[in-house]
C-alpha cells in the first residue's frame, strides 16, 4: 500500500559551479542521483529571503510562468539553510556568454528577441514584472532559443502595478529616478531595449558608459543620465544595424515610459518588419571594423582599417576580388530575401486561439509626479546601499511587502 510521506529526502552531487555573475544565488551542475541526469540546482541562502513565507517564492513563479520560453523548474527543496531550485542543465549557456563570443547578425537579434518577447509576453499575462531581464537571464535551449530565467526580483502587479526596492545598477529604468514606483510593465519594456541595445552595439557597451561615470559622485551622476536619456546613449549604432531596428531600440528606451511600446507583442510586431541587412557579422578586430556575410560559397567582407581606408572583397574557391567599396552595400535587401522567423508572431496577435489571454497592454498614464515624488525618488537612489556587484536597494528598512 502506498504510505504517504510528509518528507522525502532528493540525493544530488555537485558536478561544477556555474555562472559567473550569479550573486543572488549559486548555481551548480549537480548529478541528480534519482533522475540518474545531470540538472542545474540554483541555491538560495534562506537569510537572504526576508521572511519564510517567501523561501519558494522564484520557485513558484517559475513554475506558474511555464512556457516554452520561459526557462522550466523541475523541483524545489530545501535544507536547514538554503533553498534549492532544480533546473534543466541548458549547456549552451546563456545569451551574455553567446555575446561575449561573438556579435550576433540582425537576423538572430530578430530572432532571439521575437523568442524572448514572447517569455515576457506570457509573464505580463500571468500579472508578472521580471525587473531583472538582461542577458545574463536569458538561456539558450539546445536548439539556440531563448528562455526567460532568474525570476528572482519578478513581482506580481496590482492593477497593473508593483513596487520594487532592489534593482541591478547598469538596467534600471529611468523612472526610477523620475519620481520612482509603482511600476508597471513598461519597465520590462526598457530593459528589453536594452538587451537588443546590447546585442546591436556589443556585449561591453553599457559596461564602457558607466566606467565614463565619476566614481566618485556615482549614483548622482548616474541618476542625472538616466533622468536625461543620455544613458545609454542612443546617437549611434555599428552602421549595419538597419533604421526600424534602431528605431524599435530608441521607443523601448523612451525616457518617459508613455512613449515606449505598451506590450511585448507590439515589440514583437515592430521588429517583425526589419528586413535590411540580416545576415552580416560585425566583427571589431584590433582597431580594425569589418563585416562578413557568406552568400553561397562566396565570402563578402566589407573592412574599415584603422586609418580609416575601405575596402570590400568576395572570395570565393580561395580567389579574392575587390569591389567598390562603399558601405552602403551593407543595406543592399536584395541580399536578404530569407524570411525572419520572427514573423510569425504578426500571426500570433491574429489569432485568438493561439493568444486568448488576457490583454497585456500597460494603459497610457500620465500620472502626475510631485516634485516631492521626484526629490524623494531621487533620494533614495542616491542614497541607496550598493551590495553584491551593482545591487542597489532602495529602501532597505522597508518590509519586504512594501518594496
Ligand atoms: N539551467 C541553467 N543552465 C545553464 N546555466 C545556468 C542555468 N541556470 C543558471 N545558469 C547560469 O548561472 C547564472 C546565474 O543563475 P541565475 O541568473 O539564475 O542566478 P542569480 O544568482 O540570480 O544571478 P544574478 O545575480 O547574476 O542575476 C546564469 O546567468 C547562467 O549563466
Ligand atoms: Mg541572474
């Protein structure tokens, strides 16, 4: 007869640890010695969970968000001290490590954002705010797509809206310093933006703005380009990223969180469109810029050397011939008639079987903000204690319901 037990013992070996920037948590490859298969366990230190009630809280999230991008818990447990989260092991690791390899093409840009949108998209649905998507939380399935993880800071929104105390530094969206929250969904919007910022001006750019920052006078100086959308800055991009696409990037990032796109799925419909110049590789070489596309068997590069002269070849059986070179080659469509996968998610708002969930949209407010909101918010940023990296928390004696 089957005896039902209140407490079950899991029996895991820890391979390797795992993720560099991981500083809420440890993540490991364990061997998990039921399932005979090697997972990820994410682990928790119950004293940095404010209070018991809250030690599963990622866990559940995770679980209640499931979609195919969006990363799948296996199980929760715990010990006396910490809380574990098991995850499937996904061996490609995340974006930022893809990133950090190589520049990705516009049409994976397209591709891996339409993927990641979609994670986000259900999770607005399920009344969630991430408020820590960058690309060390997206993963990459073995098939190269993107899934959401790291539901670490998400919060549920009331009526559209959720506080938040504890952001990450180099992402935090600028209303935090314009007035400060409630937030609503618009700042999963920026901080998308952001990732596809990243992903068209290179891993380190955010890291290269903020070493420009006085060290001394940090956060104040931070809270001043953030208030003025000069952080990041948006005046230029490589030259092959094409105008919609920058143009998608820039709404996302608006300052003022009215002028951003009210839902993943109208980001997901507006790069949809972008259709210029997807299969070149940027590639920044020892003061020297060039771009590579494979067309066949030919190999085209245009290059920019150092002293500023171009050049453009095709090489194809190992022979080279220079052509004309003029970057403007760089945005010629006729190269670039593969369609995007990215696409289809114009047919997904179409159709209410696939989409019957509840509408997403972040209504247009325009609330009024008090310049005693605004000096409040302002204050707390910049007063606020850095921990763990670039953690900030905002108001750290607050209990954790009201952050
Ligand atoms: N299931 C997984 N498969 C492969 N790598 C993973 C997995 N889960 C986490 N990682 C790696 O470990 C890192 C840290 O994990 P995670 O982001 O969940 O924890 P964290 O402590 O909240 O991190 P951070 O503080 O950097 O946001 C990830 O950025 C990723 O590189
Ligand atoms: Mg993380």
């Amino acid at each position: 007869m089957l005896k039902p037990h209140n407490i079950a013992e899991v029996k895991f070996e820890a391979v390797k640890e795992i993720g560099q920037e991981g500083r809420n948590s440890t993540a490991y490859i364990v061997q998990d010695l039921q399932l005979d298969a090697q997972i990820v366990m994410k682990r928790i230190e119950k004293k940095s969970i404010a209070s018991a009630d809250e030690y599963f809280q990622e866990a559940r999230t995770l679980y209640a968000s499931s979609h195919q991008n969006v990363v799948p818990v296996i199980y929760a447990c715990e010990d006396a001290e910490h809380v574990f989260i098991a995850l499937p092991f996904f061996k490609n690791g995340s974006l930022k490590a893809l990133m950090q390899e190589r520049n990705l093409t516009v049409r994976e840009i397209v591709r891996t954002s339409c993927q990641l949108l979609s994670g986000i998209h259900n999770i607005h649905s399920k009344g969630l705010i991430h408020f820590d998507i960058k690309p060390d939380n997206v993963l990459l399935s073995d098939r190269g797509e993107a899934l959401l993880s790291d539901f670490g800071l998400a919060k549920q929104m009331h009526l559209g809206q959720a506080e938040q105390s504890r952001l990450y530094l180099p992402i935090t969206a600028p209303e935090v310093v314009n007035g400060g929250g409630p937030y609503d969904l618009r700042f999963d919007i920026y901080q998308f933006g952001l990732v596809l910022y990243r992903m068209c001006c290179g891993e380190g750019c955010l890291r290269d703005q903020l070493g420009q920052l006085d060290p001394k006078n940090f956060l104040p100086h931070l809270a001043k380009v953030l208030a003025d959308g000069t952080y990041p800055d948006k005046s230029t991009f490589p030259e092959h990223i094409p105008d919609r696409l920058r143009k998608v990037i820039v709404k996302c990032l608006s300052t003022d969180p009215n002028d951003r796109y009210g839902s993943a799925l109208e980001v997901a419909n507006a790069l949809a469109d972008v259709e210029d110049c997807l299969d070149w590789t940027y590639v920044v070489e020892a003061g020297e810029r060039s771009w590579v596309r494979q067309e066949g068997e030919t190999e085209k590069r245009f290059r920019i050397a150092g002293d500023g002269s171009t050049e453009f070849t095709a090489t194809k059986n190992g022979t080279t011939r220079r052509k004309k070179s003029a970057l403007q080659g760089l945005h010629d469509n006729s190269w670039n008639k593969k369609s995007i996968e990215g696409r289809r998610m114009k047919v997904v708002k179409n159709n209410p079987k696939t989409y019957r969930r509840r509408e997403t949209a972040a209504p247009k407010s325009h609330k009024v903000i008090s310049d005693a909101q605004k000096k409040k918010a302002l204050s707390d940023f910049t007063n606020a204690r850095i921990s763990n990296g670039l953690y900030i928390e905002l108001r750290p004696n607050l209990p954790s319901s009201k952050r």
